[in-house]
C-alpha cells in the first residue's frame, strides 16, 4: 500500500521525493538498519538517519510487525489534498446512486 501511495504521489502529482517526509513506528528489539532496508526498497529511495524520523517504541509486542510502520507524508501538501478532494467529489458526483 506504500509503494502504490508513493507510485500515485511521483506519477500523477509529480511529487519528488524530497516533498516526502518518511517516518518509521519500531520496536525496540528490532534491527533499525534493517527496517531501513526494507523500507528504502518499498518507497524506491535510500532512507538515511537524515532523511526520515524514527520512533523507537519500548517493550515487546506480540504479533508486531517485522520491519515497524512506515508512514509517508507531503511536505507542505495542502494544495494536493485540495486536489484530492476534488477527484473524490468528482467521483462521488459522477456515480449513479
């Protein structure tokens, strides 16, 4: 689901990865560079500890998910949530009831 938002975000929108802020959600006994990894091959750029945010949480979850969340964000993305918006009522006003 990532790799598709950042698909639609650079193809549709033409958002370039620095417009993008990546955060990652881990748990402590996790490996970080390798989360890193995983995460840089999902949004098709290398994530450094410069380039994106880490929240490390404490203690062990069951069940949790190997490589941690990842959540991506526009920066100063207002105007493409308007756009957004657009579409979507676009679609709603175009779908018979």
């Amino acid at each position: 689901m990532v790799a598709l938002f950042i698909h639609v975000l650079r193809n549709i929108f033409n958002i370039h990865n620095n417009d993008l802020k990546i955060s990652l959600r881990i748990y402590e006994d996790v490996d970080i560079k390798e989360c890193m990894g995983f995460w840089s091959k999902i949004v098709g750029f290398t994530l450094t500890l410069k380039n994106i945010s880490i929240n490390v949480l404490h203690g062990r979850k069951k069940g949790k998910l190997p490589h941690g969340m990842c959540r991506v964000r526009v920066r100063k993305g207002g105007l493409l949530l308007k756009k957004i918006f657009c579409i979507i009522n676009g679609v709603i006003g175009q779908t018979p009831l």
